[in-house]
C-alpha cells in the first residue's frame, strides 16, 4: 500500500468514523422522543448510593459510557495518525489502524440498549455478538501481526495481512454460538464459550508481549500493555472504577505506543 493510498483510507475512516457516530446518536433521539426508549436494567438508584456503590457495583451506563468513549477514542486517534503519520510509512499504523476499526465495531453493541433487546431472541442479536467478538480478534491480532510483520522489506504486505486476520476472525466468529436470551451486564450477548474466548484474548495478548519484545527489541511493549490493559477494562467494564481505568490507561498507553513509533521512524 503507497503512502498516499494509507492516507486517503484513514481520511475516509475518520469521516466514516463521525457518520457512524452520528448515526448512533440520531437513533438514540429518535427512540427517546418517540417514547420507545426503555429504562436500563441496572439502574443508579440516587436516593440509596454510597461512594463504594458507585464505583464498585454493576450499573448499565458504565459499558455504554465504555462503548462511546472507545467511538471518541476512534476519533480522535484516527486524526492524530492522519497528520502525526502523513510522511512516515509504517506498517505499525496499518496494524493499529486495524485495532481502531475494532473499537469502533464495538459500537454495535448499543443497537441493545437503543432497541431494547435485553430479552430479545432476534437473529440481529446473533449479527451483534458475532460482529463483537470478530472485532475484538481483529483488534488482538493486529498487533500480534505487527510484532510478527513489521520489518521494512514486509511493508507491502501490511494489507494483505490485515486481509488475512480478517478473514481469521469472520471464520471464527462465524462458529461461535450465541445465546439471544441473555445480555450479559457488559451489554453483550451471552456466547457459548464465553471463558475459552476471554482465555484466547488472554493468550494473544500474552503471545504478543512476548513478540515485541523477541522481534521489535521491545520498543513498543510498554505502551502497547498500557493500552491493552485499557482495553480490556473498556471492553469487560461494568462499573465506574473500570471505565475510568480503561479510560485512563487506554489514553495513555495509545500516547506512548505512538510515541515510540513516531520517534523510531523520525530517526530512519
């Protein structure tokens, strides 16, 4: 992929990127003022709440505060790669550029609360947890290929290897089976094999970590467990004090992950 191509797709991402957005929130005024929006399952009862409660017990709006954010951060960052990179040909933003796609897929999961699927045996939800769990791979292994692939002479392939770990995870997500009767309190539907998928993540993770630090002299690993650890906690978050931590470390590990990159190719 030229330059300029990498350029023009990011440009037409962050534009995707506010569409989507304000997609979502016409919806979400749509269903309120015509009256069809329903109260959350998990509500902040404000007449009996301690400091405790608030930031420990399960609520519904800290996962869908979660799923904005994570539209924000999409964003933002896209804007900051588009101009941060416009001259530096790196397949590290290939691969994150992949990552940010998968966060922004998590906003899929607000069709739930938007529609009032919460005790719903639709096949649309079936299409949400599929399309959640196909982009949290997605996300995972954009990294993992680009510890593996990120050698300059493998510049060309950046493309065709986020091709191939998106088809990796269309396939897996395609087996996974879906339980419509049940939204779990992160505000995903329930799958089949919910633990082995959270020890896959886990696994990717871990397998990564070791990656960049075997393959690219670990100059990106400390921002890129930060980050990770902020997006696990987004992702999984059910109360305030994990969305504030996913918050936190999301944003500043994403900062020194790219900072590290920029730096290394400022000196190429």
């Amino acid at each position: 992929m030229t330059l300029i191509s990498r350029n023009k797709i990011i440009f037409g991402f962050g534009i995707f990127t506010i569409a989507f957005i304000l997609l979502f929130l016409a919806l979400f005024l749509f269903q309120f003022f015509s009256g069809h929006f329903s109260p959350l399952p998990i509500s902040i009862n404000f007449s009996n709440i301690s400091l405790k409660n608030i930031l420990f017990n399960d609520y519904t709006i800290f996962p869908i505060i979660s799923i904005i954010f994570l539209g924000i951060y999409t964003l933002v960052t896209t804007s900051v790669i588009r101009y941060s990179f416009e001259k530096t040909q790196s397949p590290e933003i290939i691969f994150f550029f992949g990552f940010l796609v998968g966060c922004l897929l998590e906003y899929c999961r607000l069709f739930i609360p938007i529609y009032n699927l919460w005790n719903s045996y639709s096949t649309f939800v079936i299409f949400i947890g599929k399309t959640c769990f196909a982009c949290r791979l997605i996300s995972l292994l954009c990294f993992l290929f680009s510890a593996l692939f990120s050698a300059d002479f493998q510049n060309q392939q950046a493309e065709k290897n986020l091709l191939i770990i998106t088809i990796i995870s269309l396939i897996f997500a395609e087996f996974l089976p879906i339980n419509t009767g049940t939204i779990t309190p992160a505000v995903l539907p329930a799958s089949g094999f919910n633990k082995v998928f959270t020890i896959i993540l886990f696994f990717i993770f871990f397998i990564t970590c070791i990656s960049m630090i075997v393959f690219v002299k670990s100059k990106y690993t400390f921002g890129y467990i930060f980050l990770m650890l902020g997006y696990f906690s987004l992702i999984y978050a059910t109360n305030l004090i994990l969305c504030l931590f996913g918050i936190f470390f999301l944003t500043f590990g994403t900062v020194k992950y790219l900072e590290k990159i920029h730096n290394y190719y400022l000196w190429q």
